[in-house]
DNA sequence: CAGTCTATCGCAACATGTTGCAATAAGCAT
DNA sequence: ATGCTTATTGCAACATGTTGCGATAGACTG
C-alpha cells in the first residue's frame, strides 16, 4: 500500500470549493483525501481510519467520518452499502456503478452504467423515482448459483 | 402498543421447524416472535429490543440479534436496509415488497411485486441475477424532488 | 420425576459509528 | 508578524451490533 497522493487537480478542486463556503484546507483532511485516492475501488469506514492513522496515529474516528460526509456533501466522494448494510467509500472519479451481491456464493460484480441504463429506466418507469446507481445494491442470486438451486 | 400474541399457526410452524433440527423453543423466542408480530411493518434490531424489555427486563441484545439472525435461517422473518444501511426487520406474512427512498423529501415508498416484476426482469436480462425483492432497497430522488429539481 | 445432554442464554469485551463540547488552529485582518 | 474569529479537531460518552464463553435451562430418557 505506496503512499500516494491525490492528484493536484482534486486536491485544488477541494480547496477551492472550501474557500467558497468559508471552510477550511486541514492537514487531516488532506491525509484523508490521499488515503482515499490510495484505496481504489472500494473501503469501508473502518479500513479508513486504519490507513489514516499509519500517516497520523492522532487521527479519530470522529474526524474521519465527518470528513467523508464532507466529501459526499461536496459531490467529491461516493458512498454505496455492502452485504452487511455498511457503508463503503470511493472517489468520485471512478465511473459511476452499482453493485450486486450474491447470497450464495458471495460473489460480487459491478454494474457498469450501460448494463444498469435498461434497470435505471425500468424503475423510472414503474416508480417515477431516478435511482442513484452509485449507492444501488442489488443482493439476489447469481445465475450460477440459480442453476445450482435449479431456481 | 398493546401487548400481541403471534397467530398460533405461526408459533407452531415454528416449534415444528425447531423440533426437527434438534434447536429449542424458549420463553425468550416466543417474546420475540410476539414483538415482531406486534411490530406489523418495519423495525430496527434497537426498537425490537427496547419492546422485548417491557416483557422482559432481562432480555439482552445478543439474544434478541441472534434470534432474529434464527428466523431469518428459517425464512420467517426479513430484512432490508433503510437509507442509513440500517437493518430494518419484518416477519413473513406481510406481501413481498422492496423500498424506495428519496434522498430529496425523505419519502419512503414501497414497492409491490406487481410494480416490481418489471424492474426484476431487467435486472436479470441485464445481469442473470435473481434480485431478492424482500431486500431490495432503491435510494434516489423521487418524481417529485426530480421535477423540482428541473432533472 | 430425576438425570443427562447440549442448545441457548446473559455477560463482558469488542467493533463500528455518532454526537456534544472544549481546545486547537486555519484563514483573514491589522 | 500578531491577533481575531470561528471552523475543525480530539476527546469522552453514547448508540448499535457482534462474538467467545461459562452458566442456565429445554427436551428427552429411564
Ligand atoms: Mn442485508
Ligand atoms: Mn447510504
Ligand atoms: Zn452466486
Ligand atoms: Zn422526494
């Protein structure tokens, strides 16, 4: 796990974005946008903390929760549910997916936004809602694991 | 809240499954099956012990989470996750259905099977999996919030 | 009904987040 | 550079679950 920066146009983009709301550029909040940057795809908020705290043993949990929600707030960051319900983060900057967990055999498989686009549509359609793919989970069983129930 | 007793036939399927898997039925199960029969509609694992201890103060949450984990094992009860990945529960009984939540208003829908078959079918043409609807938890912006919001 | 076996229970410790508050420090003004 | 203002931090307490373990008590046997 290399120690690695986020790249200048993020951080410049958060910089800037605090200054207009007469928020602030911290320390902590720049170890915590790296370690997010270092941890592509997907972390939990417990992974997290373990990984800001090897830059800045300091770190609380507290600290890094909320900057997360300050990240989702400004758009910067994303957030969807695992099998278990807890939240997993990654960057905004990965192509937007959902996901989908299989009950059987665990399996876990992104959903790109074309696969997703007929699944989007169909829930407009029946619900009028506009579903986030980002934070959609499916959880069901994989065709794999149907054939294997005979399902 | 008036104090509920779970139909007889529920209570009894569920002796009989025990039975036959060499598990037991206890005074703290059946508290709990009552709870849940009372709790028609939603309830987090947190709202079911706070109305397990009105029956019975000693009750603990270790008890209550694993019997409900019980029930589940034995189909007769279900979970989905609210919009904070929240483990929400029911018993069997109540139609199948999944969730909608709007993160613009706060409205919660729900979604029968009839308005779901479709959103089903897309996701298994789109993916080969069979999406558990019991557990399906869609977040995004309802038709309302989405008009409002010129998307 | 008393005795045995062991599933289940309650407890204690832990894991993962959340929140109120006083101390700190970022950003701006002088 | 120095001081001010107040956003942010770290702490402590709390909320919600999870897990290992020794004590309790269902269910069956004789
Ligand atoms: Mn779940
Ligand atoms: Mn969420
Ligand atoms: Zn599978
Ligand atoms: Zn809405």
């Amino acid at each position: 796990m290399p120690t690695e920066r986020a790249g200048k146009g993020l951080t410049e983009r958060l910089q800037a974005a605090l200054k207009g709301r007469g928020q602030r550029w911290t320390e902590q909040r720049q170890i915590i946008v790296d370690v997010l940057a270092a941890s592509d795809g997907h972390a939990t908020g417990a992974e997290l903390i373990e990984r800001v705290r090897e830059q800045d043993p300091s770190a609380t949990p507290s600290t890094v929760y909320r900057t997360l929600d300050l990240l989702e707030g400004l758009g910067l960051a994303r957030h969807h549910h695992g099998p278990d319900g807890r939240e997993t983060y990654h960057l905004e900057g990965t192509a937007e997916h959902g996901h989908l967990h299989c009950r059987g055999c665990g399996a876990e498989k992104e959903l790109d936004a074309a696969a997703a686009a007929p699944i989007l549509k169909a829930i407009t359609s029946a619900t009028g809602f506009g579903a986030d793919l980002d934070h959609l989970s499916v959880h069901g069983l994989c065709a794999a694991c149907r054939a294997a129930q005979g399902v």
